[in-house]
C-alpha cells in the first residue's frame, strides 16, 4: 500500500457574509494523495479549488473535518505547529508567481530555506540546483521583473521545492501563461515532480494538462468526484 502524504476527511468550508447568505463551498472532502502521485483538479471558477488548496496547504482551517501530512493529524494544532509543518512539509505554488520583487530569483529560492534553519551556503546550493532542474542557472541573479511570465513561475515551482517538501500544492500555475509557454512551464513541473518523488495536487482548467496526471478529481457542488 502507499503511504498517504495528505488526506483531507470530511472537510467543510462555508462563507458568511451575513447570517442570510451562507455560502458552502465545501460540503464533505475525502481526499488521499499518495506518496509520488500527481493529481490534478479540476472545476469551474468559483468552484472552491483555492479553498481547498489552501485548506490542504494549511495556509486556511476548515468549518469541520481534518486534515493529515504525512500522518499528522493538524485540526486542533496551534498556530505554530501549522507554520512549521507548512515550512516543511508543503509547497505552494500560485496562478500568479508571487515571488519577491526586490530580490534576485536564487535570493527567493534562499528566504524560505533560511527561515527553515538552513544555513546560507547550504540555501545557496539548493537553490543552484533548483534553478539548474529548470533550466534557469543563468537566471540566478535576476530580479522576478528581469524574467519572462513563464521564467518567473519556474522559479516560484523552485522556491516551494526549496524545502523539500512531501507536497506540491498548485492552484492554476500556469492559468496565467500563454498556451506554449503553460505547456513548456507544465512539463517542467512534471519533470521535477517525478524527479523528486514529491505528490502534487494541481489545480487546472485545462483538462489537457489534467490529462497527462496520474488521476484526475473535480469538485462539484462542493464535492470530489472521480474524472
Ligand atoms: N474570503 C471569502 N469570503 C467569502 N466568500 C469567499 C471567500 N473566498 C472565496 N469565497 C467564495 O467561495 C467560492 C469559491 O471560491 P474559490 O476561490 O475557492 O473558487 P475557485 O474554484 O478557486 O475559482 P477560480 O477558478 O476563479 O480561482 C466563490 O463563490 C467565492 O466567491
Ligand atoms: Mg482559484
């Protein structure tokens, strides 16, 4: 059996915006990611795809349910113990690269590591290698303005690998790239996912790229189903 990397069991989310209009985004996710897998979801806008990535990502808590890394239980854990987990154990990666402007592309692949008790020269190097599985090493020293759309979210693919974590979440990474280079961007993604053994949960409207995962999910009304 494979290990689970992340469950979410019985997660509910719903937004209130005033006691008259509730709205339940979530209505009751299961979901298993399994060590080395790449799972793609798929839904229309306002679906809840972020709210669930943001869920698993732990950068959100949800109404009710549970969410595990890597067989940790999180629901309940402080604030604390959630940033930790996060640092080390999850990736993030955004439709838009939300890299930091004022510092070079190896400086953005360096911070997150630092923050992780990683020395500097050790950052450095990881980060090299990083760029390196991208085919960004003469990159290195550019500010994110310096680098193209797709260039750009290669090196946010590397700072939420920078920590080696168990897994990738993706909310629409390449939604906000150009058909050949979202094709280009994804094959990177796709490369450094298996190179590395990590499991990704990648939001994505297009099913052609959801076609070339492991398996597909799509959310409707606030449920999983399989594609
Ligand atoms: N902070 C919030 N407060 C209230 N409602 C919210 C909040 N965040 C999201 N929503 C609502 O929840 C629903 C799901 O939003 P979500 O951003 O998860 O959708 P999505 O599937 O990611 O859409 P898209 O493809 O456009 O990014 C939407 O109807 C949205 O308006
Ligand atoms: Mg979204």
């Amino acid at each position: 059996m494979s290990e689970a990397v992340l469950e979410l069991k019985s997660v509910t989310k719903s937004y209130n915006q005033g006691r008259a209009n509730q709205i339940d985004v979530l209505r009751g996710i299961d979901l298993t990611l399994n060590a080395g897998e790449m799972v793609a979801l798929v839904a229309p806008s306002g679906a809840g795809k972020s709210t669930l990535l943001h869920i698993a990502g732990l950068l959100d808590v949800p109404d009710n349910g549970s969410v595990l890394v890597a067989g940790q239980d999180v629901s309940g854990k402080g604030d604390g113990m959630r940033t930790s987990l996060r640092r080390q154990d999850v990736g993030f990666v955004y439709q838009f690269h939300h890299l930091l402007p004022e510092f070079t592309a190896l400086e953005n692949i360096v911070l997150p590591q630092l923050a992780n008790g990683v020395l500097q020269s050790g950052a450095e190097a990881r980060a090299e290698e990083l760029l390196t599985l991208v085919g960004l090493a003469d990159r290195a020293g550019h500010r994110p303005a310096a680098l193209s759309g797709g260039e750009q979210q290669r090196v946010a693919f590397c700072r939420a690998l920078a920590n080696s974590p168990r897994v990738l979440l993706a909310d629409e990474p390449t939604g906000n790239l150009d058909p050949g280079t979202s094709d280009q961007v994804f094959a990177a993604l796709m490369d450094l996912v298996a190179g590395t053994g990590l499991s990704a949960l990648v939001a994505t409207h297009n099913h052609e790229l959801a076609a070339r995962m492991d398996r597909r999910v799509k959310l409707e009304q606030g449920r999983l189903v399989k594609l």
